[in-house]
C-alpha cells in the first residue's frame, strides 16, 4: 500500500494534496552557537564516526549538528512553507532494520511478529487481500532485507529491546526534521544528490519487493536506502500545519493524532516520491508490506 496523505479520515485529511512534483530548497551548513555545540561521543570499539552493536550487526553513523532550509517552494507537497532548522547532532542506523535484525527481538519475545506471518507458523506469509506478501517471496525472510509488516507500536517495541540490552544508551525513531537533515546530508536539493537509480530501489527498478540493504549507493553522511525501498517511520504526529509550528530548534510535533509521518518512500514508490522532502502519513497501527524503520541513538 501506497503511502499517501489522501488516506486519512475526511476530518484529518490535510487540505493540500501531495504533488508529484519534487523542487528544490537550500541547505545551509550553518552551525549551532557554541553554547548549544554537542560533544560527540566516542566508542571504545569504534571511531567517533560511528557505533556498533556487534551482536546485532547494526552499524550507526555519527551525523554533526547542524541546520538547513526545510521544506519545499511547493504547497502541494505538504512541505511548506521553507523554514530555518537547526539540529543536535546524533547518531543514526547506516541501514534500514533488517529481518535479522527485528526477528532477534521476535526470538526474545520482546517484539511481535511483523504482518507478513501467523503467530506460530514458522514462514508462513500471510497474504491479505491482494496476496501483496506473498507476492513478495523470499525477500520476505532474507535476512539482509529490511523488515516490513511492522507497525510504529512495533518499531518501538524494537527501540525498547535495544534500550534494554545497552543500559545507559537512548535509541528512538528520528524526528521528521531529524530525517530529512540524515537525508539530504548537505545537498541543498530534496532530490538525491546522485542519480535515483544509484541510490535507490523504487517502483521502476525494485521486481516489486524489498532489495538488500546497503545494495545502493550511500548518501553523503554514508547512510544507505534514505529513499526507497521502505517507508520509514519518524517521531512526528502528522500535521499539515506543522511547518508553520516548527521551533528553531530540534523541533517535533505532538498531538492526539493517531497519524504519523512516514519518509522516504519504498520499492512500490513512483520516482516523484523519492525525494528527501516528500511527506507520507500512515497510521500507528499500519502494518504494510512497504513500511519499515531506522534508529536513531542519541549521543
């Protein structure tokens, strides 16, 4: 299922419709006051550039605060209007979570199982209404693929594990401006830097299912699949008014909305919704075959 702003109730729908259309904004490699300048944190196993968690495989890159134009010239995108940011440095995980990765937390009864399978029944997909799963084959189960069939609820289910086996650590979703700052990493387009077809496993290229992750190129900050093969979930409540509420800094929206912003787009995605400026919405409790998540660790 597409991730579109049309699929709210009629009450929540947001009054612009998303535009296929992508434009592009400036980036300012601006830097926060000295007073406000985080200290990154340095791994005893790694380089300051990154963190590890070797049992797990799951790789985090050290992103540098920082602050960029946000949104775009276009209403129709949901993303306006442009406005300043500024950001805390943080770390964020180079891939998308793979299967191997979430059915970890699965085997440690931490984590329910993803959509795609009945409780009990080892690999056995469930095919829904459109038998979408099962049309997806073995991408479902390879390891390296990044799991999808998982909710927000799941994501944080899998956020808590982590925080559980690292004591002292704090892992959550990005913020949406968060998201965009790891995804544009310095280019002041919302299109990638690199040819699409480079970076990113979308509709045209993806044989309809999940591809590894990291088989594409990195962006500039070395962070792999920003845009395509699965949606990503963030912090922020949905709001078409939010870029008119942003503070200055780290913003995030919360409210009573049961509607999330989702970024990135995926392997289903027509190429007008890869781009780092583009904002879905899914629903807490969606589970898709196209919907998946990355981590942030705090520094």
């Amino acid at each position: 299922m597409e991730i579109q702003a049309e699929e709210l109730p009629a009450a929540s729908k947001p009054t612009p419709e998303i535009s296929s259309s992508a434009t592009s904004a400036k980036i300012q490699a601006e830097e926060l006051p000295a007073a406000s300048k985080p200290t990154p944190e340095i791994s005893s196993s790694t380089t300051s550039a990154e963190w590890r968690d070797a049992k797990i495989g799951m790789e985090f890159v050290a992103l540098p605060k920082g602050c960029y134009t946000m949104g775009s010239k276009d209403p129709a995108l949901g993303a306006y209007p442009l406005h300043q940011v500024c950001v805390n440095g943080f770390y964020m995980s180079r891939f998308e979570t793979t299967n191997q990765q979430y059915q970890q937390c699965v085997a440690e009864t931490a984590c329910p199982e993803p959509e795609r399978r009945d409780s009990g029944i080892n690999e056995h997909f469930r095919t829904g209404k459109e038998d979408a799963y099962e049309s997806m084959g073995s991408a479902l189960t390879a390891p390296d693929h990044p799991i999808v069939g998982v909710s927000k609820s799941d994501a944080l289910a899998f956020i808590q594990w982590m925080g559980n086996r690292h004591p002292g650590l704090r892992f959550r979703l990005p913020t949406e401006a968060e998201w965009e700052y790891a995804c544009r990493a310095g280019n002041t387009q919302e299109s990638a830097a690199a040819p699409l077809e480079a970076v990113a496993w979308y509709k045209q290229n993806s044989q309809s299912k999940t591809q590894s992750v990291g088989s594409k190129q990195a962006n500039g900050f070395g962070l792999h699949d920003m845009l395509g093969n699965v949606w990503e979930w963030t912090q922020d409540h949905y709001d078409v008014q939010a870029y008119g509420q942003h503070a200055l800094h780290n913003p995030q929206i919360v409210n009573e909305s049961l509607f999330f912003v989702v970024r990135g787009g995926s392997w289903s995605s027509p190429v007008n919704y890869l781009d780092c400026g583009y904002r879905g919405v899914g629903e807490e409790r969606d589970r898709d075959d196209n919907m998946g998540f990355r981590l942030v660790r705090e520094e």
